[in-house]
C-alpha cells in the first residue's frame, strides 16, 4: 500500500470516528489557585493523548498571579462558586448528548463543592447579596454529573475544628455527603500533601490514597499537592470511566435553551438588556462545535467584544502552535494526529474566547 493510501485510509478511519466522538463523556475542569491550561495535566497532555475534550474552568484575570491576589480565595470563593455554576449550566446545555466528568483540584474542590450543594461563601455579586452569600444548590434541569474526581481537597477541613485554617475559619460554610447532582465521587488524597492530607474520609466518595513524594524531597508537600493531576492512579481511573460511560446508552433529558434560562446574578432588566446578545452567541458555539478538526477547512468564530478576551484568544492560539511544532509524528509516520490536536485546540480557544466574552457582556448589563 503506497503512503499515500495509507495516509487516505487513516484519516477515513478519523472521519468515521470524529461522530462517535462527540458522544463520549466530556471532561470539566476546574482549577485551583492560579490554575489553568496547565501542560502537565488533564488540561494537557494527558487529555489531547487519550483524545478526550476538555472544557477549562479557571480562575485566572489580570493581576492574579500577584502575591496578594492570593488572599482573595476565601473573600471571593461565593463568586467562584457562582462562575462555575454558570459554566456548567452552559457546558451541559450546549452538549446535550454527553455524559460529563468533572475533574477539580485543590481549591477548585471547594468551590465546585459550593457550586453543586450549595453553602454559604463571601464574594461582591448581587446575587450573593440578596441571599445573605448563600448559594443555592445547581439545577441542571434532570442533567446529572456521572462521575466527579477530586484531587489535593481541603474539604476534610470543613470537619475538624482543631485542624488550622479550617473552611469555617475562611467563611466557607459546605455539608459533608455526595452532592445529589453527582451519581459518583472518587477523591484522590497524598498524606505527603499537606491541603488534602485531612480528607482521606470524606463522607459519600470513595477515598483513594496515592503516595507520589517522599517527604526529604517535598519538604513543603508542593510536590505532592501538584503531581495528583499526573499521578497513575488518577489517569487510569479518569480514563477507565471515560470507557464505561462511553459505553452506557445517552437517555436525559435536554437542559433548556439558553433563552429560556435566567441569567444568574442579573436582575429583570438586566437579563432584558442581555437578552439581545442570547441568539448571537448561541449561533457562534454550535458554528464552533459544527467545525470538523480533521478538516482543513476549519474556520472558527469569535465573539470579539473585549480586549481582555482577545488577548486570551490570542495567546491561548500562540500556545496550540507551539504545541504543534514539537508535536511527534505518530505511529504511522504522519502528523495527522498532531494536526488535528492543533484544529480541536483552536475550537477550543474560540470557544474560551466567545465565553470571556459573554461573562463580560453579564457584568455590563448588571451594571458592574
């Protein structure tokens, strides 16, 4: 077989896979302090090897990677919660037909503990505000999260109130139990870490020890807390349910479109004032999800209302060719699969970038 047909033959196999693909269980992220995009984890590597999508939830603006910044974990975990809640509502609603993981870390636990359950938080939303900073359980309309992987958690710290720097002492108020929108919850805790070496017993997960640092080389336990998102167990465990829900049948229900839903955080006039920008950007995400990575002819939409998220866009493409250039040829000497790493990577920078974008649009029609 000439190397030509070879190549042919490869990228049918592609096209006729690329609509199984969208069926398959769908990966959510959300990260901890300062967390994002991170090369070293299922954010990465690890996801773009076993072909899984990945949605992003990070907490990342200009100025949070100053040293100060770092206070407004706890002033600002309501607010979090709330982003996240909206994030999830959208991912779910704009996928209708995937089963969904989600994978939190670190702080990124607390805060999507808070968004799926509910609890008490600080943050500067209207939202919180009105209801004393407590935040109402998710509604997903039927929707549920099939699988929910926690890794370095500092839940445990809501029990225990010798332990210093407990959730109580932060103004984080959560209950203890499986979130009822989960139907299962695997935690992944290191006794060497020291932010999850309390939650080794945490009520309705099944809790998984991992030892990945000795305690000479990790004095700080930084090498603990961080490594969980490449560590074997967890992978396996991620990539094991990824099958099985594959394999499972797809019957739920549809969350309702985006112009019947309330916009969280914004009162009747300004859902009215945000209402006009509804059609536009549901037209551009099913204009990014209808786009074919295996094709040449991609061509991506974006929102382009804010310099903020075009600066993002920007930087978020200069990384997927970067990626591109040190990508590997593949098993069969072609760099098909790094071609189509990079065009799903651009989707997916469009599809952050038309996100910013709407979030920007919120805040302005709540007057902030």
């Amino acid at each position: 077989m000439s190397a030509r047909v070879s190549r042919f033959a490869f990228l049918l196999l592609i096209a006729i896979a690329l609509p199984a693909l969208a069926k398959d269980p769908l990966v959510i992220v959300v990260h901890g302090l300062g967390g994002g995009n991170r090369a070293d984890g299922w954010s990465g590597e690890v996801a773009n090897a076993y072909g899984t999508e990945v949605k992003e939830i990070t907490f990342r603006y200009e100025g949070r990677d100053t040293p100060e910044s770092y206070k407004d974990f706890a002033r600002k975990a309501g607010d979090w919660a709330l982003e996240v809640q909206r994030q999830i509502t959208d991912i779910t609603r704009d996928n209708p037909d995937r089963r969904i993981v989600v994978v939190s870390h670190s702080w990124g636990t607390v805060v999507t503990k808070l968004a799926l359950d509910g609890g008490t938080a600080g943050g500067n939303s209207r939202e919180l505000a009105v209801n004393d900073n407590h935040i109402k359980p998710l509604d997903l309309n039927g929707v549920s999260i099939d699988e929910w992987v926690t890794l370095g958690s500092p839940l445990g710290r809501a029990e225990g109130a010798r332990v210093a720097g407990t959730l109580d002492q932060l103004g984080v108020d959560v209950s203890p139990g499986r979130p009822k929108l989960v139907k299962n919850w695997t935690n992944f805790y290191d006794t060497n870490d020291p932010v999850s070496a309390y939650s080794h017993n945490l009520e309705g997960a099944k809790n998984i020890g991992v030892t990945n640092a000795a305690i000479w080389v990790d004095v700080f336990g930084l090498r603990a807390h961080t490594k969980l998102w490449t560590e074997r167990q967890v992978t396996r465990h991620i990539w094991n349910r990824i099958q099985e829900l594959a394999a499972q049948p797809l019957p739920r229900p549809r969350p309702p479109p985006a112009h019947d839903r309330n916009t969280p955080g914004l009162d009747a006039a300004g859902a009215a004032c945000f209402e006009r920008h509804r059609v536009r950007i549901a037209e551009l995400r099913a204009h990014n999800r209808a786009q074919d990575p295996a094709s040449s002819s991609l061509y991506t939409k974006t929102l382009g209302t804010d310099s903020e998220c075009g600066k993002a866009y920007g930087a978020c493409i200069d990384e997927a060719k970067a990626r591109a250039k040190i990508c590997p040829p593949g098993a069969d000497g072609t760099y098909t699969q790094c071609f189509i790493a990079e065009n799903r990577a651009w989707v997916q920078c469009a599809q952050n970038e038309i996100d910013c974008g709407e979030r920007i649009l919120i805040r302005k029609c709540a007057g902030r």
